[in-house]
C-alpha cells in the first residue's frame, strides 16, 4: 500500500484513541440525593414485581 494509505489509517486510528481518551477524561459521576436514589430503587422494584405479574 502506498504510504498516504497508512498515514490515513493512522490519523483515523489517533482520532478514535483521542476521542475516546478524551471522553473517558471528561466524564464525571452524576451526584444522586440519597433520597432519590432510594426512590429509584423503589420505583425498580415495583416494575420488577408488575412486570413478573405480567410474565407469569
């Protein structure tokens, strides 16, 4: 292959590793209230239990 064919792979290559780098350090933890999270899992629980209902 000629040589611009690998300097094309290699900059697509290095587009896709800093992108993803770039994505892994600029996200962040999402702070959930306690109380919210304790919503949450109840809310989990009792589409749990309908959707069992449901199934059965």
């Amino acid at each position: 292959m000629p040589w611009y064919i690998w300097l094309v792979i290699a900059a697509a290559l290095g587009s896709i590793v800093g992108s993803l780098l770039l994505l892994r350090d600029t996200a962040h933890k999402m702070p959930i209230d306690p109380d919210a999270l304790e919503r949450m899992k109840a809310r989990n629980a009792e589409l749990d239990a309908a959707e069992r209902k449901d199934h059965d």
